[in-house]
C-alpha cells in the first residue's frame, strides 16, 4: 500500500508585499504541479502572524521527488520573499 506525501513550507513575504503581489506570481505554480504525476493538491493558507503555509500532496514520496527535480527555480526564491523555513 502506498501512502501519500505531504510537502509542508512556511515562509513569510517581505514588509509591504501585498498578499495579491505575492498570490498573482503562484499561478504559473499551480499549473506546473497540476501538471506533475501523482499531484493529488494545493493549500495556500496564512496565519493571523502573517506567516504563510504551502501544503502540497503527492500521491507517493517517489513522486514527490521527481516532481522536485523537474521543477523551474522556486516562486520562493523572488525577491518579495523572506527566508523560507524547509523541513523534511
């Protein structure tokens, strides 16, 4: 029996960056993952604290992977974001 994964990111934007400066930019996002096998979904919540989560199921770990692999440099990356916090 496979399992699925959950891919869990915190991070908060810079000072000042409205949430539609930072929202507009993850739709190109979505339909790269949509795209990937094994996608099961997507949540994009923020907190009270202003910090955001990204919650993304894979539908097995294997997956999840070469989805990483394939994917273009991360919307984390650009410069209305602050440091991200990975765990595995």
């Amino acid at each position: 029996m496979s399992r699925s994964v959950i891919e869990i990111v915190s991070f908060r934007v810079k000072p000042g960056i409205s949430d539609e400066a930072f929202l507009k930019p993850n739709e190109p996002v979505e339909a790269f993952l949509r795209a990937q096998s094994g996608f099961v979904g997507r949540h994009l919540s923020k907190n009270d604290d202003g910090q955001w989560f990204d919650h993304v199921e894979w539908a097995s770990l294997e997956q999840a992977h070469a989805a990483a692999q394939k994917s273009p440099p991360s919307h984390l990356s650009r410069s209305w974001a602050g440091p991200s916090r990975w765990k595995r």
